[in-house]
C-alpha cells in the first residue's frame, strides 16, 4: 500500500462498511448533506477516490519528469497541487442481483481533464508521456477509475450543455461514474435495477443533480448520495469540509516532497478555498 493510499485509511477504524439510507425508494434518488463526520466515513470513503487519484497522478508525474531526472520545480506543479486541491472525489458503489447472487462493483472518480492538460507551458520539467491516462489507475474487476467518454447511444445520462466561460459538465465526477455505469449495464458488466451508494466531495451541481434522477429512472435504481456540505457553499466551513480539506492538504504535500525539497510546500490560504467551480483555465475550463 502506497504512503498516498495509507492516510486516507487510518480513520477506518472508525467508519464501517456503507450501508444503505432506509428513504430511497425504487427509481428514486435521495440526497443528504454532511456538515460532521465524525465517524469518519466521509473523509474515509472519499479520500479512497482521492488516493487512488493521487497515486495515479504521482506515477503519471514520474514518467512525465524522465527527461528532467525525475525533479519539477514547484511551479511546474502548481497546476497539479491546484486541481488536487480543488477537484470533486467521488466513491460509488453499485450493488445489484444476477441470479438471485449479490455483487458489488465500485466506481471511483474525480472531476477535471486529462493529466497532460495541467502542464504549464510556461515552466520546463514535463513532458507528457504517450500512455492515455488510464494506464496509471489501478483497476479490476471490483474497482472503476471513472473517466470522461462519449455517452451510451440511447442513454439520456448527460451532462448539461457546454456554456462559454464555464465548466465542462462532462468532466464532473458523478458523470463520469454514472456515464461508466450505463457503459457497463450495456456491454452486461453489471445489472440493471441496482443499488448506488455515494460519497461525494461536494454538492452535486445543477448538471450532475438531474443525471443522478435521469440515472434512476433509466436503470430502475435507487441511488442515495451523501455529500459534504461547506465546500463552498455560501462561504460556510463546517467541521466535515475541514477534514476534508486537511485530507487534500495532506497529499498535495505529499507530492511536492516526492518532486521537489519539503521546505518548498505551498500552502493555500483556508479562508480562500477553490474546486472545480471556480473559474480557472487550467482545470474545468475547456472542454
């Protein structure tokens, strides 16, 4: 287990297995805000999204600075830092019957681009290496890193529409998860009328909000989504925000030590936090 995966799992002690929230219903979808979590499984089971991420990241980041000897400036990764910092992390898992048999896939992803698209062209030290980005995430037959792709022919699962000066909906995180979900019930990778259970970052937005009911009703599933309230929503910080952040700080650092001195950590001023909805051409911007 790599160092960026073991801190996000110290707390799960604290946090059992997820367990399903008694209002869904059949084809329905129910949201619920999280301002304390103090057994842990928000932090626990989103920061699995988040290591993984970050793990794929790093080892992205290791072939990208070959030709450099392995060192980038700090500048050089400031994009990186920002969009770990800032990124919506998702952890679904999907449970479903065939056969009278239960199973249980699970869905990771996180919002934003492909990695060669936060190398400043400003700052030497990367060179983007030829392998498609889903080469670094670990998967297999449980575990989906969700990635953006064309939709399902026939599936109405969309994000909304690209608008100028605004966020790619097709780079959100629950897209890419719901997105992948439909791919797999079409080619029989998993079965339709399941459960999904979510842990997500943040609210979801005005885009990913209808998917997850149209999601619902074309699957015939019941989707329940917990999600950390205070990711800047109206300014607040709430105690499961906090931890969340603490969490992120907690691998951006580690990637800086991994690429460059300790000592030449950035840290982000706390009262001025950012993710995937601020305006910034370096993460959700393009499309």
């Amino acid at each position: 287990m790599s160092v960026l995966v073991a801190i996000f799992l110290i707390a799960a002690s604290g946090a059992g297995s997820p367990t399903w929230a008694r209002d869904t219903f059949q084809g329905g979808v129910t949201l619920l805000s999280v301002d304390h979590d103090d057994d842990h499984m928000m932090r626990t089971w989103i920061g699995v999204a988040m290591g993984h991420y970050a793990n794929a990241m790093a080892g992205w980041l290791v072939d990208a600075s070959r030709n450099h000897g392995g060192h980038v400036s700090v500048q050089a990764l400031s994009r990186f830092q920002q969009q770990l910092r800032r990124a919506t992390f998702a952890h679904f898992e999907y449970r479903y019957v065939v056969e009278g048999v239960p199973f249980t896939r699970t869905y990771l992803a996180a919002s934003g681009r492909e990695f060669r698209t936060y190398i400043d062209p400003r700052e030497p030290g990367l060179v983007a290496p030829p392998d498609p980005d889903s080469e670094y995430f670990k998967q297999d037959d449980v575990v989906t890193f969700a990635m953006a792709a064309a939709a399902t022919e026939g599936s109405e699962v969309l994000p909304q529409p690209a608008r100028p000066n605004m966020p790619n909906r097709g780079n959100d995180a629950e897209i890419k998860v719901l997105q992948a979900i439909i791919r797999d019930i079409g080619e029989g990778t998993v079965a339709p009328a399941g459960h999904l259970l979510g842990f997500v970052s943040k609210q979801p937005c005005e885009s990913c909000d209808p998917a997850l009911r149209q999601f619902a009703v074309e699957t015939g599933s019941e989707v329940h989504v917990n999600y950390v309230f205070g990711a800047n929503q109206d300014g607040l910080r709430t105690p499961a925000w906090a931890a969340l952040r603490e969490a992120r700080e907690a691998i951006v650092d580690d990637l800086v030590t991994m690429f460059s001195a300790p000592a030449a950590n950035m840290s982000p001023d706390l009262e001025d936090p950012l993710d995937d909805d601020s305006s910034s051409a370096s993460v959700c911007g393009q499309p």
